[in-house]
C-alpha cells in the first residue's frame, strides 16, 4: 500500500487470489451487506441496510459546520446547519445499490467488498431539497 494518502486508491491493498491480507480483512470489517431476507422489505430496516466505508467518516460539529457554494459561483455562499433546518423538509424513499454489487463473481478478484446480491436497500430520507439553496446562492 501507498504512503502518500493524497494519491487515488493509496490505501488499495494488493491483492492474491485465495490470499486474504491484514489489510483486505481490515477494509473489510468496515463494511456490511444487507440481510438477504429484508430484501422483500419495502424499507430495509436501518440496522440492515449495506454499509461500504470507502473513507474516514467526518466528525461533523454541527454548530460550527457550515454547507459551502463556491467555485461556479459568483461569490462565495455558506448556509449554517442551523439555517438548513429551518428549511421546509421532504421525506422520500430512496433506493440505493452499490455499483459494485455481483464483484463476487468477477475474476480477476477486486480489492473492495465481494458482494454478490446484498448491497442493495431502500431507506427513507429527510431533508430540504437543494434547488432552493442553489436558487439562494446565485439570486
């Protein structure tokens, strides 16, 4: 594995097949597939749903953290947590499946999650739409 954690896939470990490294099992236990039965689940249970970690999870201070729109923007424009959830809120589900769902078949054998059928599930979301605040940073 790479030293540098600025370079693309510097944490990919090399992989052998039949050979399962430290690091492939490390990666590994970061991750979950869905319970196979919660399948015919119109909403996978949250407890259930896949869970593929491809980076550190932030610790977001909620107070403090602020959502940015720049780059393409005239100027810069930030809305705090505490002004998106004055925001009006819409709850929907969505259904999400990971693009490398079926990788278990594939050879030569990739060096993320081996999933096969279970990194598929459909949760219900809440949040404010993001046209509004796109609409607010560029009047």
């Amino acid at each position: 594995m790479s030293t540098n954690p600025f370079q693309i896939y510097s944490n990919k470990p090399i992989t052998v097949d039949g050979i399962y490294s430290q690091a492939e099992v490390g990666l590994a236990n970061r991750n979950n597939g869905n319970l196979l039965e919660t399948l015919t689940l119109d909403i996978t249970p949250t407890g259930c749903h896949y869970l593929l970690t491809h980076f550190d999870v932030p610790l977001l201070d909620p107070k403090a953290y602020k959502l940015e729109f720049s780059g393409s923007f005239e100027t810069l424009f930030e809305f705090s947590m505490a002004e998106i959830m004055t925001l009006p809120a819409l709850t929907i589900p969505v259904t999400m499946e990971c693009a490398g769902n079926g990788r278990a078949g594939v050879s030569p054998r990739s060096h993320s999650m081996p999933w096969m059928y279970e990194a598929v599930g459909t949760s219900e979301w809440t949040g404010t739409k993001l046209a509004p605040l796109i609409e607010r940073a560029c009047p």
